[in-house]
C-alpha cells in the first residue's frame, strides 16, 4: 500500500526475543517525531520492550546529507539552512533531557544513520552485539525519507514503521488501500474524512523507557551518549552560524526548538492569552507573534502532535467557547494531512515539473529574476517584504506564501521546484509534504483551480496602510499609502520628495504588473482565500478590511470527531 515496510512481532526474529527476552529495540527518532507525547512508534517501541523484556536504545543522527553546507539540492540551495539546524539541534536537546528524566538516554551523531548503526551493532571485535534487534521508527512516505530507511533496516533482524504524525490515522481514511480513490483536490477530501472518520485521542507520554542498556550490552554507543554536535560539527560555516543566531526585532517572534517550547506555545495561545476564540479573524496578518497559532514549526519537526492540538481545541469549545475560530484551526491541521495522503499517494510526480498531472508546462529558469525574488528585490513590495522576512527569520505568512509563489511561477513563469527547494532550506517550518504539495499547487501542478494573485490587490487587501511592507523595506519608509503597494506610479519629483528613487533605492519591477482585465470580468485572486497549507503557515490581516468580512461569510464551518 505504501513504501514503507513492517515487520510485527510474529515474525521468528521478534518470537525468539520474547521467550528469552535480553534483546535491543532501537528506537529511531527522525526530524518529525521528535517528542514524547502522542508519539505513535515511539509507544510501540516501549509496549514491545515491556512484552519481551529488552531494552530500548533511542537514536538520533543529524545526517551530512541533510545538514551543513555541504549538503544541497538539485538546484543548489542548501537542504537545510543554518536557521532550522539551530532549531532542530534545540529539539534534540529538549529530547535527550526528555528521556534523561525518563530514565533513559539519546545517542546523538552527525552519521549516516546507516554508518551509525552498523556500528552500534557490532562489538570491538567486529562480532555482533545481539542476535535479537529490532527497529523501530516513524514510516514516512517521500522517497529520499524512503531510501534511508531501507538501507538502515537491512541491518536489523526485524523493523516496523509505525503511522505517524497526522491527525488523522492512514488506517482510518475512508479510502481504498493506496488511496487510489482519495480525491486529488481538498474540499471533497475534507467533508469526507470530517463525516466518516475519528481522530484518535492522543496517546500518553510512555511510563516506562529504561533501563538503558549497559556499555558491556552495547559498546558501540560511548561516543554518542554526552556530547552534542554544534552547528560548525554539521558543517556550517562561520557566517552562516553568526546568521543562525541572529534574532531580527521585526519577526513574528523568537523560535524555539523542542517539545517543551511547543506545549508551551500551545498554552500560551489557547489558554493563556485566550486567541483561539478569534483565530479565524486575525490568521492572515502579518505582522506580531499571535495573529495565528505560529504551532508550524513545532509541528514540521514533531515537537508537537496534531492530535494533541485537536484535543485541545476541543477542550477549550467544551470550557470557553465553540465557534468558527475553535473549529479553524483543526481544519488547518486538516490540510497539513491531506499533503502527507497526497506525498502518499503519488508518490515522486509532487517534484516533477509537470507535478501530479504529467503537465508538459514550458517552465524558464532566469537566474537574475530568481535572485531578485529570493533577495526581495523585484520591485513588488509585497513580495520583497516577505522573501526579506523570511531570510532573516525563517518564517512568512500564509497570505505572504501564496503571494511569492504565485509570483515566481505564474508571474516570472520561472521553474516552480526553485522556489520549493528555497523554501526548503530556509523555512524553520519545512515539512517537505506541505510545501512540494503547496509549491505544486500553486504553480498549478496538481490539478486543482489555479489561483494567480494580484500582488497589488492583495497589498492593499492584507497590508492596508502599508505597516508590513514598510517594517521591512526601510526603502519605503517616507512613501505614502497612496504609492507605498504601486511604487512605480511616483513621478520622478514625488520619488524626490518621498527619499525612494526608482532603480536606485528601490528596484524597479523585473515585470508588468498584473492587473486583471475588468472587460474579461476576471476576479483577482484576493476575492476569496484558498488555503493551501498547514496551520501557522498562514497570515491575516486588520479584522475591518472589508474582504476579510466577505471572506467570513463565504467559507462554511464543518465538524470534526475526537475518539473517547
């Protein structure tokens, strides 16, 4: 049904360990699992450990062909910029003090996962330390995450990838085995899944991790039980940890990585601060750390579990209030599922040029109009703001994704898949499932309606008085509302006047400027919100701007369950 493979415990390697019992379950944490609550695998590695008496050996490898600056894509960004490195380093951190309170411990290394275990497998002598392993990790379902895991489990007696992080279980889906019938765009997808499935409640923090094994049962494991990697061990350089550890005052807010940071940002939002109830009215600002939930993050690396979160939207309807905000949030998280079904699904197609639909779209690849987006130089305030915010902060509005992206592919017509594997690198919230599937989208991959935004429309609609644009185009400081969205409209003596001349403070526009044909009678994509993306990857704008309220009423509350 899917790439990956599992091996229970009927299989004779598991039988043998359960009747003797002295046996190692490693347990492989991956970039989006790393947490203790309602995690899945983990809760299985622990159930079986209980069942056969074995001990369980947790593992984390920060792999060179994902970290440092060494490590980069097809298109030559780098997989993964120093900005997340520092957040996942954080993550690994929280975890180890996790399971150190838990009685266990992490083996950290800057390995290849395969590398590392054949040699936790082995003792001094090169004999192996056990004839009773087994591992155990999170199944993922794109291929490079594939191709890992099969050169690590061909080391192993027995594995078992277990489903994980999504809200909704892949067992439950109201689709056939493979999810050949499941629908390729997301209304259809949401109102069945919402009608014929439960989400799970979220499972318990596992009582029982240790003991830990000792240094006789696992030799291998001594250089990876204290020391941590930094980010110059993974193979970054200088400028780019300096980079890493700047904090810029303009961002939404200061990020951390790990599970307590996430449980903690999940009480400070919802009940703290009490924003849930009004989620819905503020989540396509811009500017502030609490506009929206800002949980992405935490969820792309799994600090945090969408079921967790769920659970407690549903708390909150049952205490403080239901409404169309309490409901809001799940349906986000709803579509950051529906992106890890759909990687499922078809599989390699989501990186192709032509994506899920075989396009034979003519794509360019114009290296000077691709470096004038990713520096926020096109002449495009909108756009320039956010890919600005964005490479000093690792984060950018939902509302502030789709304009980028629509502007890249549909406006400069330039190779989608650059603008995805940017992304990639410097998003702090890159999960390669919700941006390829929206990256895709938008460029009109997949086969859904293709949405091309009117970057000025969408100025004055989310940024009304110009507050974003000028807070990161200090170009544009002295420019009044009336240009501030439509710079190239000043004369030369109004350039004067407002200290921003064209093609010399602030560039001129590397194209046209869109604006749709009213004799066509062609709307701007503006008139309606299409939301492609999950939770925190999205942005809202001042709760009277008159398309936010037409918005309101167009969009339909549904319904989720929670299993008791």
């Amino acid at each position: 049904m899917s790439p990956r493979t599992v091996v229970g415990l009927s299989s004779p390697a598991a039988t043998s360990t359960r009747k003797n019992g002295g046996g190692l379950i490693f347990y492989w944490f991956r970039q989006g699992d790393m947490r203790l609550h309602d995690n899945p695998a983990l809760d299985r590695a622990a159930a079986i450990c209980s069942q056969t008496q074995s001990k369980l050996v947790p593992v984390f490898c920060f792999d060179p062909r994902i970290y440092g600056d060494q490590a980069r894509g097809e298109f030559g960004s780098i997989k993964c910029g120093p900005r997340r490195a520092k957040f996942c380093l954080e993550s690994v951190i929280d975890l180890r003090e996790s399971l150190e309170k838990k009685g266990s411990k992490l083996l950290v290394s800057t390995e290849k996962p395969e590398d590392l275990f054949r040699k936790l497998l082995q003792n001094h002598d090169g004999s192996r330390i056990n004839d009773r392993t087994k591992l155990v990790y999170q199944d993922e379902v794109c291929s490079e995450e594939v191709a890992v895991a099969n050169k690590v489990k061909k080391l192993f007696q027995s594995s078992e990838a277990v489903w994980g992080s999504t809200m909704y279980e892949l067992k439950d889906l109201p689709y056939q085995e493979g999810l050949t019938d499941m629908p390729d765009t997301f209304t259809p997808f949401r109102n069945k899944v919402e009608k014929k499935s439960k989400i799970l409640p979220p499972i318990p923090v596992p009582k029982d991790l240790g003991p830990f094994p000792s240094t006789d049962e696992l030799p291998a494991a001594l250089p990876y039980l204290s020391n941590l990697p930094t980010l110059q061990d993974m193979g970054y350089t200088q400028d780019q940890i300096d980079h890493a550890n700047l904090q810029d005052p303009r961002g939404v807010m200061s990020f951390e990585g790990g599970e307590t940071a996430a449980l903690a940002r999940v009480k400070d939002y919802i009940w703290d601060k009490n924003l849930l109830r009004k989620y819905f009215d503020t989540r396509n600002g811009m500017i502030g750390g609490d506009y929206s939930s800002k949980f992405s993050p935490w969820l792309a690396h799994g600090n945090l579990s969408p079921r967790y979160v769920a659970r407690e939207c549903q708390k909150y309807e049952e205490q403080i209030v239901a409404n169309k905000s309490t409901y809001w949030l799940v349906f986000e998280l709803l579509w950051r599922d529906y992106w890890k079904f759909f990687a499922l699904k078809h599989g390699t197609s989501l990186f192709f040029p032509g994506g899920t639909i075989g396009s034979t779209q003519r794509w360019k690849h114009f290296e000077k109009n691709l470096q004038a987006w990713i520096e926020g130089r096109t002449g495009f305030p909108l756009v320039d703001a956010n890919m600005r915010e964005l490479a000093a902060t690792g984060f950018m509005s939902n509302r502030g994704r789709q304009n980028v992206c629509s502007f890249l592919a549909l406006e400069l017509n330039q190779d989608w898949r650059y603008g995805a594997e940017y992304f990639e690198s410097v998003l702090l919230d890159h999960d390669v499932h919700s941006n390829y599937g929206n990256w895709c989208a938008g460029a009109g991959m997949t086969g859904g309606r293709l949405n091309r935004f009117n970057i000025v429309k969408q100025s004055k609609d989310y940024d009304q008085h110009g507050d974003y644009v000028r807070l990161w185009l200090p170009e544009l400081k002295d420019v009044p509302t009336q240009f501030v969205h439509e710079p190239w409209k000043m004369t030369q003596f109004q350039q004067m006047e407002y200290n921003c001349r064209l093609g010399v403070d602030y560039p001129n526009p590397i194209t046209k400027p869109f604006y749709p044909d009213p004799k066509s009678g062609s709307k701007s994509k503006g008139d309606y919100n299409n939301r492609r993306g999950g939770e925190g990857k999205h942005n809202n704008s001042n709760k009277n701007n008159r398309h936010q309220r037409k918005e309101m009423k167009s969009l339909k509350t549904g319904s989720y369950q929670i299993s008791s």
